[in-house]
C-alpha cells in the first residue's frame, strides 16, 4: 500500500504507524541510555547474575567473563554492553540486594554483603589500558545519569556512610565524620598503603560534586593516575561497607587491535590486569571484573592472557561454566518481537498502541531474524533503514516481502580483510618519517 | 617543527644512543661539532670559544660553549657531555645560565632569528632535571628516549595517530611545543622587558610531560622497529661515515 507521499516522513511515522519517530538506532552500537528488555535473554541474564556476580562475591573471584557467539561464532552485536550496563545498575540500586536474593542467596547472607558496580569500556582514543579504564569507571561512579534520583553512585556512597553511622547528613560535623570514616577504611584495607589522591578525597570529604574535580584532570594525568584515582573510590566503598566492588570492561577488542600499540605494551596491560586484579592484596577478593570477549579478542590477546596465566576466558572449556557466559544472540522470532516492541514502545504517541508491533507484519519477523543471523545489533540497524525508507517510500505497511524488496536479498556484508593494507602502511611509514 | 632543529637532535640522539666516544668527552664534543656541520650548517662555532659568534654576553662573563650552529633563522646553542654519571643538576643550570646571558646579548643588540638550547647528554638524564629543561625551554638529547623536537615532528603529520595515542596527542603537542621553545618564545621580548609565562607548564603539566615523553618516545621507537626495523642503527651507520666515526 502506498499513501502519503506528499507527507513529511515524520508526519507519516505519527499518523500511520502511531510513533513520533524513527525508534530504532542507526548504528549498531549501544546508546548510553538505550531501551532494555528484561525477558529478551532470560537465561543468559540469570547465568550472568548466578556466574559472574553471585559465584563472584562468594568465591571472591577476581574475573569472569562475557562472550558474544552468534552463528559463525560471530559477536552478536549490543547484548553484552546491554547488559552489562543493566546489570551495573540494578546493582547500585539497592546495593545488589535485589540481585543476590534473585541468584539465590539466603536473606541473612544477603544483609551481610553489598555491591557497587561500574561499567567501562575500552576505545580507540584515549583509554587503551588499565589505567584509563579505571579513571573511567571512576567517571561512571561519579556520573548522576548513572545513579538513582539523581544522585550518583558516589553521592550515594556518602550518604551510606553517615547513614550506617547515624549521622545526620546536615549535622555540621558531618564533614569530619566522613573524612574519619574515610582514613579509619584505608587503615583496614592496608595500614602501609600510600596516601588517597587529596583532589579527590578533599572533595568527597566536603561534599563537593566529583565531577568538578574529574573535569580537571588531564588526558596524561587519566592514563598516569587513573588507578590512584579509583584507589579512592575503592577505599569510599569500603568506608561505605561495601566489600565487593565489579567494574565491567567492555571493548576489550580496542586494546586488541589497536595498531598504535605494539605487541609489548599490549603484553604489560594485560599483565597488570593481573598484577592489580589478582595480586593487589587490598583489591584481592574484593575487586571483580567482568570482562567481555569474543573472537577477535581472543585471537589477539590468547597468548597474552595465558602467558600471564590468567584465568582460562574459553567460552567452549566446560572446566569455565562457572566463570564465563556465553551471549548466544536472537533465536527466535518471539524474541524478534519483543526487540522490537520494546523499542517501538519508547516512540509511541498513544499509549492504546503500546505493546504491539505496527508497522511491522508477522511475517517480517522471520526475514528479520533470518537476515541478522541473530545479531541484535544488526537487527535494530535494519529495522532503522526499514522504517526509514517504508516512510520516505509512503509504505504503510511492512511485511517480509517489502524487506526483501528492499535489500534485494542482500545478506549484511561480511566485514572484510583490507588487502591494501601493506601497501598504505609502508606509505604512511613513509610520510611520517619525511 | 623547526627542521634544523629536528635533524640536529637526531644527529645527537644517534650520536648518543650508537656512538662511543672516548672517555673524557673530548672526542663526544667534535662529533657534535661534526654532526652540526653535516647538516648545512651556515655559520659554526665549535668548543673554546668564549663568545657566541664574536659576540660577549650580556654580562661580559666569558661563556664557553661546546658548539653553535646557524641557518636561515635558526640558531642552535649546543652543550655535549659526556660523562659516566651523566648530565648533573649544575650542569644543566650552567648551561641555562650562560645562554640565557647570551640571549640577553642578543636582545641588546635587536639581533633577528630564533635560539634554541641542546644539551646532549651520552648517559641517560634523571627526571627531575628533565622537568627543569621542560620548564626553560632547553632540549635535552640522551640516548634512551627519542628527544622532543622529533616526536613534535611525527605529531604534526596527519597519520600520527598510527603511531601515538590519539587522546594524548593534543596535550602532547601542547605541552611539548612550550618545553622545545626558542628563547625568543619563551622569554618574550615586550619593549624593555622580557615576559617569562608563570603559568605555563605548571607542577602536574611537567609530570605530565614527563610521562607522554617517554610514553611518545616508547610509542614511536616500536613504531619503527615493527615497520622499519634497523632504520636508526643505518641512519647512524651513514651518519658515522659522514663525520668519520669509525
């Protein structure tokens, strides 16, 4: 059916399909505050909780691992930076209270351990080691889009501290109290342990927004202290009560195949993987880190990671059940539904329409599922470029036989091995060294 | 970056990292002098002279220095040393001391161009007297980091983020560019008087620096050791023939 073509593509979307615009991300990668669907991965999100965060805490095990694995043992695309990122904060809502007695764990058991968790990714730019990584999750911590009312993680910590103590926020020696509890933490973790970063510490004594003080800090002084700096925020955690801090790292590909990185440093970072993860004894235990894998870092880093002899990451080794889960993509066309709702749901005008799959048709939901191979990441981006052209187009309705139309059977294209490499290199070789 | 300026501290890098002069430093001192002159070089002066190109310093002291170089513009005023407990806190203040006499000079006299310092050290240089040359504007070459000048070189073109991190390059050029300074750069002549930035390159900018230095200089000596290996060890073989090293 074709109607409306006179129509601005974004006045059609409302009057026909009932949204206020395109829902569907262009890219295939996870937007800071993109849409979640709990039950889309029911079991893979159980095994994350019941593996990589409960085991964690009770076997005080420093790593466990997330794999992405779709047909071909392709990376699946959004699911593992998805949730890692829900799970981080489900935990710092109540502490993981909610999580652990979800995953199993006795209610007095459950009293007696709290969690924080922060998410941090690899990139290209500037964090290509553990270092940065750490001063990001610091970011993360001290970010109020990442906390709860508001408030971040942080803030919230602050607060747990004169809460437990029974101190009055607004009591004039509040100050005084934090900064006791403060040095009193670091005295437990390790009575020989360097002085806390005084930018930071100073303002998290006083109260002041961290952000303000983390804005100051330098590219160079991210990389050289990134560590110093999440020391704090440990020691703010423990102050606070909670033993059992998880920092989700996500990307790892980027310190893999980042070509400005020479096989050396590659093998010093991973080394302090396990120098600080593993062998710092105030973080042993009480530190974990998820960490996310698929082929290509797998293939990069292997070696690396076993000459380090860090924990096994292989996802096929039925020996790692306990530390590793695998993210196995979309398998079903149910499941293509409920991606779908759950991102049509966040552009519907009326609230009559919520839950259901306009414009889509039944049978585009297979052609969909067939076409990604799985991948979410794919999926979304399809869904994209379909609702876009059925707009422009005036399609009021999308079936699976517009889609083939549409990509003319055209498989997404297989990312290639650039045969132009060696030349372009020995050329720009060439231009740096003029 | 200044292209003199570059070849000049490459030539000193090579000299410092595959040379082996004869003890004393003698010998260290004419291989610069050598080197100076290889690179075409217009004007030269090399050791026991004490004035800088037939002019006195502005104190009248008589300042030795190992060597000084000119072209176009550009003027290099150069300290080689060679010693088994390598560049000294006082050696490094004298040198400062004495050129900035100079420059004091050259200021008096309205004398046109750029100046910048050299030290070259044969044994590698401690931190804190790293910070010190970062903070006057003296580039020092030793032989275990690549010097500044030519890493600003590689940081100015277009295909540097191969080589150094891209997040860290724009503090990298900042930062570096103040510490490879002229000192007509970083003493500003204003009328009468010399303005001296205070502001620029403070406490955490000089650890700062220090780190990117050797980060920088780690990044792009495995650069060229993955794609062009060997290219420093012919370059100072070639070098060596020129000014007759054997």
């Amino acid at each position: 059916m074709t109607t409306g073509q006179q129509r601005d593509k974004y006045t059609f979307m409302e009057e026909e399909w009932g949204i206020d615009g395109n829902p569907f991300p262009s890219e295939a990668i996870e937007a800071t505050n993109g849409p979640y669907c709990d039950h889309l991965f029911p079991e893979e999100k159980s095994s994350f909780i019941s593996h990589l965060v409960y085991s964690a805490v009770m076997d005080r095990r420093p790593m466990g691992f997330l794999w992405s694995k779709g047909p071909g043992g392709r990376d699946t695309g959004f699911g593992k930076t998805t949730m890692m990122r829900n799970v981080a904060s489900q935990i710092n809502e109540d502490w993981g209270k909610r999580i652990l007695e979800g995953a199993g764990m006795r209610p007095e058991k459950v009293a007696e351990h709290k969690l924080i968790a922060m998410y941090a990714a690899m990139n290209t730019l500037s964090v290509a080691g553990i270092y940065p990584l750490l001063f990001s999750a610091v970011e993360y911590a001290a970010d109020p889009r990442y906390g709860v009312d508001n408030k971040c993680l942080i803030e919230r910590c602050r607060d747990l501290i004169l809460v437990e103590a029974g101190v009055d926020p607004s009591d004039p020696n509040a100050n005084d109290f934090i900064e006791g509890a403060m040095l009193n933490a670091r005295q437990t973790l390790g009575p020989t342990l360097p002085p806390m970063r005084s930018d930071f510490l100073d303002a998290f004594v006083a109260g002041e927004p961290i952000t303000d003080v983390l804005a100051e800090v330098s590219p160079a002084s991210r990389v050289r202290n990134g560590l110093a700096y999440f020391d704090v925020l440990f020691t703010i955690a423990y102050a606070a009560g909670i033993h059992d801090v998880f920092v989700s790292i996500d990307q790892l590909e980027d310190l893999a195949t980042r070509r400005d990185i020479g096989n050396a440093k590659k093998q010093r970072e991973v080394g302090r993987f396990r120098d600080i993860l593993s062998e710092t004894l105030h973080y042993k235990g009480r530190l974990h880190a998820i960490f996310t894998f698929h082929i290509r870092a797998q293939q990069q880093l292997g070696w690396m990671w076993r000459q380090e002899r860090l924990p096994s990451f292989d996802p096929d080794d039925p020996a790692n059940q306990g530390s590793v889960v695998v993210l196995r993509g979309l398998r079903t066309v149910d499941q293509v539904r409920d991606l779908l709702v759950t991102y049509l749901d966040t552009r519907r005008v009326n609230r009559a329409d919520v839950g259901i799959i306009r414009p889509f048709e039944p049978s585009a939901l297979d052609i969909l599922l067939q076409r990604s191979e799985g991948r979410v990441g794919i999926l979304l981006q399809d869904a994209y470029r379909i609702l876009d052209s059925a707009a422009l187009q005036g399609h009021s309705r999308v079936d699976g036989g517009y889609i083939q139309d549409l990509f003319g059977g055209r498989a997404e294209p297989a990312a290639q091995q650039d045969t132009t490499t060696t030349e372009s290199q020995t050329d720009i070789v060439d231009r740096l060294l003029q | 970056m200044n292209r003199f300026l570059t070849d000049f501290c490459e030539a000193a890098y090579l000299l410092a990292r595959f040379s082996s002069p004869q003890e004393g430093g003698y010998a260290w001192q004419a291989f610069m002098q050598e080197a100076l002159h290889s690179y075409d070089a217009m004007a030269l002066q090399g050791p026991y002279n004490l004035q800088l190109f037939g002019m006195a310093s502005a104190s009248g002291a008589r300042h030795e220095l190992d060597g000084a170089a000119g072209a176009l513009h550009t003027t290099i005023l150069t300290e080689a040393k060679h010693l088994q407990q390598g560049i000294t806190k006082d050696d490094i203040c004298v040198f400062d001391r004495k050129t900035f006499d100079y420059y004091i000079a050259l200021v008096r006299r309205h004398v046109a161009g750029v100046h910048y310092r050299v030290l070259s050290s044969a044994t590698p240089v401690d931190a804190l007297l790293r910070k010190y040359a970062f903070l006057f504007g003296i580039t020092l070459v030793e032989p275990s980091i690549c010097p500044l000048p030519i890493l600003l070189s590689v940081t100015e073109k277009a295909d540097c983020d191969e080589v150094f991190p891209e997040g860290l390059i724009g503090q990298f050029l900042g930062l570096a560019s103040h510490a490879s300074a002229a000192l007509e750069q970083r003493y500003v002549q204003e009328g009468r008087y010399l303005r001296f930035d205070t502001r620029v390159m403070g406490e955490d900018e000089l650890d700062d620096l220090e780190f990117l230095h050797k980060e920088f200089s780690e990044c792009w000596l495995d650069f060229i050791d993955r794609n062009r290996p060997n290219y420093y060890e012919q370059k100072a073989e070639e070098l060596f023939t020129r000014i007759g090293i054997t």
